[in-house]
C-alpha cells in the first residue's frame, strides 16, 4: 500500500483552551503486509520517520535521533484509522464486546481491546512503567466500518531519586469520508484530539495537561504498488550503534 496526505496539528497547554498555532505538513505511507510499513510526516520544519521491518519497529525524531521502539511490533496507528481493512481486522480480531452507543451521529456495537501483562512488561523499562492500554473501537451497526477509535494509556515515570509521575495519554479519532479504492472502503480524512495529562508529586499545583488536535486527509493511496520490496523497510544502521535505548529521555523537547 501507498498514501499521501495532508495534516494539520495544533497544541495547546490547556485541555479547555482553544486551538493553538496550527502547523501545516504533510505524510508519505509504504506498507506490506503483514507487519512492514514505514511512514514520513514532516510538520512545522521538523521530520519524523518510524517504520517496521516485521521484526523490529523504529522511529527518528529530530530529539532522540534513530531508536527501537519498545514492544512487539504492531500495527501503524494511521493505518487502523481507517486505511487498512486487513489491520483493522487484525487488531480487533481478539476484542470484547462491549454493547451499542450513538456516536458521531451513527449507530455503533463497540469492540475493546485491553494489553496483556506482558505486552506492557515488554514496552517498559527501568524508569518508565506502562500500567495500562485500552482500545476501543466504534463500528457503524449499517456498514461495519470504523467510524470512532478512542486509545488510552498510563505510563508511571520514575527516575533515582526522584518522585513517581504518572502519563496518561488519551486519543480520540472521528474516521469519516469513506470511499471505495479498488474495491475497499477506505477513510480518507479524520480529525484526533490527544490529550496528555501528568500528575503526581511534582505537580503541587495540580495536574499538567496538554492538548493537541490533528485533522488529516489523505490525497491518495493504491494498493498492490509495483516495486515495493522488503529492503524498502530496512531499518537505519545507526539505530543501536549510536543511539542505547536504556540512555533515551522519551520525551520530546515540549515536556521536559
């Protein structure tokens, strides 16, 4: 699979304040199934690639340079929005039902996903515990389709000699402009909301939240892409030469 689009980010410091500064930037996609894809977003000047090569998932970010990312490799979140079919299959193969709601105007059923133990024991390290992943899924009752994603997590960060902080990190995402693409239902635009709140010891005053809103479409997209091979996901030599995983600070540059 192949897709390009648009996207438009904004951040706030506050969850009830309006919209920041927007900043426009735009995203490539290569995929082949099962587990390899790549993805390039730049946004505001700054680059961000992550990719899979169904073994090993990465990321390069202009803070941390080339890294692993933590767990098994999983799924790219762009393409359980609504772009890939097969994906979206996939990951909510193993969910529970959870009943019906009314949501974005349509009648869903609701699928929930919760992490394993040991999913979560794999994606933490010395100083960063992920507690808890929730999925929910939000299927139309009339076509099936993923018109609603809601991903939360928590995350405990500990570092010696300093009091526990906790992250939690909440998604919302409305998937909509469904249209066929080689005969597949396809969501070509969507709009997310990201809010990550920090509590604790360190924060006397209260919790720290911020906000981020992403609104995206995709331009175009084609399945079946001649040429595409397995070298086309390799991942970057320098990954675990240069850049030890246990000397990483996670976070980017807005939350230090």
């Amino acid at each position: 699979m192949y897709a390009t689009g648009k996207v438009t980010m904004a951040m706030v410091d506050d969850e009830l304040s309006a919209g920041g500064v927007s900043q426009k930037g735009c995203f490539v996609i290569w995929q082949m199934v099962p587990n390899n894809w790549l993805i390039e977003l730049v946004v505001g000047g700054h680059k961000v690639v992550a990719g899979s090569d169904g073994n090993v998932a990465w990321r390069h970010t202009p803070w941390l340079g080339a890294h692993t990312a933590k767990g098994g490799v999983r799924p790219l979140r762009r393409a359980v929005q609504g772009l890939d079919p097969v994906a979206i299959s996939s990951v909510f193969s193993a969910a529970q039902h959870m009943g019906e709601k009314h949501i974005s105007g349509v009648d869903c059923f609701m699928l929930k996903l919760s992490a394993e133990h040991t999913d979560l024991a794999e994606r933490s390290d010395s100083s960063a515990e992920m507690i808890k992943h929730v999925t929910l899924g939000y299927f139309s009752q009339r076509s099936g389709l993923l018109v609603y994603l809601e991903d939360s997590y928590l995350t405990r960060i500990q570092t010696p000699g300093s009091r526990p902080t906790y992250w939690e990190t909440s998604t919302c995402t409305k998937i909509e402009d469904y249209r066929a693409v080689e005969g597949m239902m396809i969501a070509h635009s969507g709009q997310s909301t990201v809010i990550i709140t920090r509590f604790g010891d360190d924060f006397k005053a209260g919790h720290g939240v911020t906000r981020m809103e992403e609104t995206y479409t995709i331009d175009d997209l084609a399945f079946n892409v001649p040429g595409l091979s397995l070298d086309s996901f390799i991942p970057p030599q320098e990954m675990q030469k240069d850049y030890p995983e246990e000397t990483l600070d996670w976070r980017s540059p807005l939350h230090r």
